[in-house]
C-alpha cells in the first residue's frame, strides 16, 4: 500500500509539475513574439550587449548602404591602450540582424576589450538602401576601416578585422580589392569554397543543384517587389537540423523553464528578427558563390572591370572553422587556399601568411556566441594579433594547449592557454576531404542548369511574376511567412493568448518543480531523446535522398553533354588563372634578394640567426614572441623599430634564409662582424629567445653552434643566460 501511495503521489507531482512547465513556456512564447514587435520597431535594432555610439553612417556615403560604422564604448574598469591596433568586428548579413558579435559579455567584442585593443562594430539597418549592391557593401567598409585606421594613428600597426559567417568573404573581396587598408583578417565560420564538402556530410551545398539552381531566388525576389525576406534564409538554416528546430530547442525551453527562458528569449531575439535583401544583392550571392563558386577562382569583376584575386591580400589572414559546423564546414572555409595554391611554395613567393584552427566540435553559431570559444579561442586570437601579424608567409595552423601542462617559462604564457603555431603543408588541408574530378563537374553541370533556368524564367515568367506583384501582396507574403508568423501567433496581439500572462502569474507565485530524481520525469527524458534519434534518423535520411539524386543526376553524361559539358570538359578542378604580374613581381623579388644577403645590421643579423636556427623545428609559440617584445622594451626608445619595419625585416630575413640558408648565415658576419659590440648583442638575444621555449632539437643545437662560431666566443652564451636566469 505504501509503494503504491508513493508511486501515485510521485504521478502527481509530475503531473502538477508538467503542467505547470506548460503554461510557463507557453508564457515564454508570448514573451519572445512581443519582443520580436518590440525589437523590429527599434531605430537600429541590435542584440549588442555593449553600448556603441555611430561614427560613419554607410548612407551617407557616396554609393549609400544600410550598414553603419559604431564605436563601442569601453565598460567600467576596461583599460584600453591607445597603441594596441583597433580590433573591428564586422557581423554577418545572412538574414539575421546584428548584434552576435557582442551578444555576450564573453564575445568577441568582450574578448577584444578584455586584451585592451579600441574595438568598433559594423552592423547594419533591417532595410537595404534601395539598388545597394554587394559591391556597394565592399566599398562602405573599406571605407570603415580607412576611417578606423585615421581615428588611431598612434596605433601600432593597422587595423584588425573579425568577420562572422557570411561577412567574411564580403571582407576577403574588401581586402583583395584595397590589399594595403587593413591588420590581420580573422574569418569566423565563413565560406569561401562553396562547392567543397566530403560524401555523406555537408548536404547544404547541393540545395542549389536541387531546386534547378537560382530561378527560384529570383522568383522570390520578384514577388517581394524587389526585395528578398531574410526570413528565407533563416528558414534554411532551420531545415539543417529538423530534431534541433522542431523537437530540441523548444522542449529545452518546457524542461528547464525556470532557468532558461531568459537565455532563450536573449537568442530569439536575434535568431527570429530577419533582416531584408535588395533581391539583385541575393541574386548576386546565389549565382556568383552558392552555386557559382565564382570568388576562389577569381572570376569575380567589379563594375569597373578589376578582378577580384583573393591572392591580392597582403594581411595575414586566420580562419576558425569547426567540424561541428554544418553550415560552414571546414572544406569549405579553408578549400579556397587550394583553389589558389598549388603548393606552399606559391604561398610563400606571393608573400601570404595564412592561419587556421579547427574545432573539434562546436556548431556553427557557437563560433560567435559560445562563451565558451571566446574565453578560448577567440581571447587567443586576440592576444597573439600582434605574433600573426608579423609571420613570415605561409601555411600555418594554430594549436591551443592547455598552459597547465607546459613545461619551462611559464611567465611567458599569457592566459590560460599556449598559443603554437605549426607549419603546415597543402596536403595537411587535402587530408580534409577534398571533391574528384566527377564532383567537381557534377556541381559545374548544376551551374550552367542554373543559368539555363535562369535565363528562361527572366524571359518567359519575370515579367509576368513583376506585372503582378505589388508592395501590398510583397508585404503579405512578408508577415505572414511561417518564420513571423509564429512570432505574432503566440504573442499579445493574438487575443487567444490574453489568459496566458495571468495563468502564468498565477503558476509563478505557487510553483512547486519537480524532485530530480522522480521516475516520471526520467521516463520523459527517455521519450525526449526518442524523439530527438527518430528526428535525427529523419534528417539523415533526407540528407542522404538528397545527395543521392545530385550525385546521380548530375552525373549523367546526357545532361552534361547538353549543357555543354561532355567529355572531359569541366572535369578539372577550377583554380584562379595565373597573374603575370604577380610572378614577374616575384621574379623581380628573388633578383632584389641576391643583392640582399650582406644589407644590414644588428636587427638583420639577431632575425636571420634566430630564423636559421628554429626554422627545422616548423613551429612558433607565443613564448618566443613575449621574450622578443622583451628584449624590443628593453632598450631605448629611439632605438626601437616599429612593428612595421619589425616584420618588413623579419619577412626579408626569411626570404632570404629559404632562397640560400648557407651563403645566408655565412654572411651574418658581415652584418654583425665576429666579437664586436654589435655581434654580442645579436648572441644575447638570440639565446634569451632560445631559453625562452627551451633547447631546441639536435639539428636545431647544431645551427646555433654554427652561429655562436660566426659571431663570437661561445662565453656570451654563459653571460646572456646568466642574466635571464637572474
């Protein structure tokens, strides 16, 4: 009798406690739809949860656009250092509104402001300026930045540059297009390869071969009045993940209510407040990337007739990725570098320095909001702006180590964590997975389908789809797509939901949760993860109809023959054509270089022994770096050289160490002759930046004693580790 009266009793517990939980979420529910209404009235509306004031409005501007350049006003306590380099963060327009970027006190806004640099944020107006296009866009920020960079001339070094998602390749074409305006460019979960991906993932990049390519972005965009709703994108992303969307997310909010409804209000309030697109911007961003795959292979113009070569970059650029991330993959954000290079080689002689990381789990909206990344990886980056930015060219990845388990010059390490970089080789990246020559032609066959379609809907349907859209029916289809309509349906201008506030205030002032341990809950978990496999299961089985039907569609011989494609045509990976202007550049490089291996001093001399002997080791960490400000602070201030000369010399040196390592070291004496003033300073610091990471491997040891020998007596050795040990 006792079992059962417990068993009875703990039925009702959880029966009172369910319904409770359902009146609170649907409460929540009301809560997010007046929100929406409250935000979409806002001015400017934003997510930011720091306070920004405007600097330039891209209205304004000579070829106006909606986006703004904002100063984001330090918080009490922040210390900013007026020479640090101003860090701007650029946000995403992919049919959400700005604000991700400084969601959260841990951001990327709060990781700048936390390491000191003056931060600015670039965001945008829910409407776009009427006949902006993505060029227009490009124009504004490099106009941005210049402002940014005039606003900081006390600064050391240019400005640098966080862009998220779809903002980074619009800043990768600022950037090719005014290579010498910008610091180091850091691209957040952003595609640039559009067609890469593995068999059996990734299925996002087959959607455009799957509705017969981008006659339907321009019906959209036809029947909103030349407008295309964010909302549809939003939509899309949504679809990736039916058991998140339809099951997860909203049975998080019923199970946890009484500690995560503000959570999930603060990302509603940007994931379900979408933003609108000019449809020739949208039109643009289908036909030229999602399915052209036109900008790695710099098949991109401007009006004016300037090619778009992402090779043009001279900054450093730094890509975060994640396998997590089903929207931005790793293929697709790191593909590019293969696009352009044929080896590392190529890298190097066109003077690139290329960074990137890869998560092991985090999805793709984590890169920019997860508290977690920007304690981790983003407060990282940030710290080490200054290493990255004076790199030698190129390929490099960045590792994260715990610092609790470094051995040797633990004061060196800021933070928690040790930043390394590894050398790194094309076939590093390939081992990602890369397309065969079949995929590349089944998604080249989807291209030229799509122009076809194209084409004959803006001859037989645009006009008719144009005569009978109006601003009332684009308004129409506005409200009441299924993305706001949901919105308005549960909130306060919906009478059905006028009880819901009082009921919910009612179960506030009596709620009684739940015990943990009571079985029915477990038995409701257990049915909540059924739920989230059979949505799961679901999901995969779509994804792989859908990859299915391009794989073999698109393979056909007969649709390839009739799009123009037969044979072997179209069969080979696309890559950027060559530049004979960048090679005969490079060719003037090398010449300038032989008569460059005697040129300099004491900086020439410590840089080319120091690259000489840690070169084997194919790795750099900040240690090395934090000993060189060091040694850099530690002398008189008119004998400092600035960082841009720093990494002018630091780059000549390297080139000069690769094109002939032996007749390079044998002419430090020149630069430094053997026991002289000069000479004993260049050994001092060469070996505090040894001591600084430790003794190097045996090849390493060898190369040192081989300097030790040009430029002096083995003792100064003995006096400069001395000293460092003192």
């Amino acid at each position: 009798m006792s079992e059962k009266k417990t068993a009875t009793n703990a039925l009702l517990d959880y029966w009172s406690d369910a319904a409770q939980r359902y009146v609170l979420s649907f409460d929540v529910l009301r809560r997010r739809g007046n929100e929406y209404f409250a935000h979409a009235e806002m001015k400017a509306p934003h997510v930011l949860s720091f306070k920004v004031e405007l600097v330039t409005d891209g209205r304004k501007l000579e070829r106006p656009v909606n986006y703004l350049l904002t100063r984001v006003i330090p918080p009490k306590g922040a210390k900013i250092d007026p020479h640090k380099p101003p860090i701007i963060v650029v946000d995403p327009r992919a049919g959400h509104g700005p604000g991700i970027g400084g969601m959260k006190d841990y951001s990327e806004i709060g990781a700048a402001l936390a390491a000191g640099h003056p931060c600015y944020f670039v965001g945008f107006l829910t409407d776009p300026v009427p006949g902006q296009t993505v060029e227009d866009v490009c124009r504004a920020e490099a106009v941005f930045v210049a402002t940014v960079a005039s606003l900081h001339p006390q600064a050391d070094g240019k400005p640098i540059i966080i862009a998220n998602c779809q903002a980074g390749w619009q800043i990768m074409m600022m950037a090719a297009l005014n290579p010498d305006l910008s610091g180091p460019v850091m691209l957040a979960g952003s595609p640039l390869s559009y067609w890469a991906g593995v068999h059996g993932k990734n299925p996002m990049r087959y959607t455009g071969g799957l509705l017969g390519g981008t006659w339907l972005t321009a019906l959209a965009g036809d029947l909103g009045g030349g407008i295309f709703d964010g909302a549809s994108l939003v939509a899309n992303f949504e679809s990736l993940n039916p058991a998140n969307t339809y099951w997860g997310k909203p049975y998080n909010v019923y199970a946890k209510v009484d500690t995560e409804a503000q959570r999930f209000l603060d990302f509603e309030t940007w994931w379900g407040s979408p933003v609108l697109l000019n449809a020739n911007e949208m039109q643009w961003i289908a036909d030229n990337l999602f399915v052209g795959n036109k900008l790695a292979a710099g098949e991109i113009r401007t009006s004016d007739g300037a090619r778009i070569d992402l090779r043009n970059i001279s900054s450093p650029i730094i890509c975060f990725c994640s396998w997590g991330d089903n929207i931005t993959p790793p293929q697709q954000a790191l593909d590019w570098i293969l696009d352009l290079y044929q080896d590392v080689g190529e890298i190097v002689a066109n003077g690139q320095t290329i960074v990137y990381a890869v998560h092991e789990s985090i999805g793709h909206l984590g890169i920019f909001v997860s508290g977690q990344v920007a304690q981790k990886e983003h407060s990282e980056f940030v710290s080490v702006m200054d290493l990255i930015d004076v790199l030698p060219p190129g390929l490099y990845e960045a590792v994260i180590d715990d610092a609790g388990a470094v051995e040797g010059n633990r004061a060196l390490i800021k933070g928690n964590f040790l930043f390394r970089l590894e050398t790194r080789t094309l076939d590093d990246i390939r081992k990602f997975g890369v397309n065969s020559d079949l995929d590349n032609k089944r998604f080249a066959t989807a291209a030229r389908v799509s122009e076809i379609n194209l084409g004959l809907y803006q001859t037989f349907l645009q006009p008719f789809v144009r005569a009978a859209a109006s601003e009332t029916t684009a308004a129409f289809l506005r409200d009441t797509h299924p993305h706001r309509l949901r919105f308005a349906a549960f909130s306060d201008r919906n009478p059905a939901m006028a009880s819901v506030k009082a009921a919910a205030e009612t179960v506030r002032a009596h709620r009684k949760p739940v015990a943990d341990d009571n079985p029915f809950v477990a038995m409701e978990r257990i049915g909540s993860a059924w739920m989230t496999t059979w949505l799961n299961s679901v999901g995969v089985l779509r994804e792989a109809m859908t990859e299915a039907f391009f794989l073999n569609a698109y393979a056909s011989p007969w649709l390839q023959a009739v799009v123009g494609l037969g044979g072997e045509q179209g069969a080979e990976s696309r890559r950027a054509a060559r530049d004979l202007n960048r090679e005969a550049a490079a060719a003037q490089l090398r010449e300038k270089l032989e008569h460059r291996f005697d040129a300099g001093g004491l900086e020439e001399a410590f840089l080319r022994a120091l690259i000489y002997v840690r070169l084997p080791e194919g790795s750099i960490d900040e240690r090395g770096f934090n000993m060189l400000k060091i040694i850099r602070e530690s002398r008189e201030a008119g004998e400092r050289i600035d960082n841009q000369l720093f990494k002018d010399i630091f780059r000549e040196q390297l080139q000069l160490v690769a094109l002939d390592p032996e007749r390079a070291i044998a002419a430090l004496p020149k630069l430094a002759p053997a026991g002289s003033p000069e000479a004993a300073k260049a050994l001092e610091a060469l070996h505090l930046m040894i001591a600084a990471r430790g003794a190097p491997p045996e090849e390493g040891q060898r190369r040192l004693a081989q300097v030790e020998q040009l430029l002096g007596p083995k003792a100064s050795k003995t006096k400069a580790l001395g000293g460092r040990n003192g």
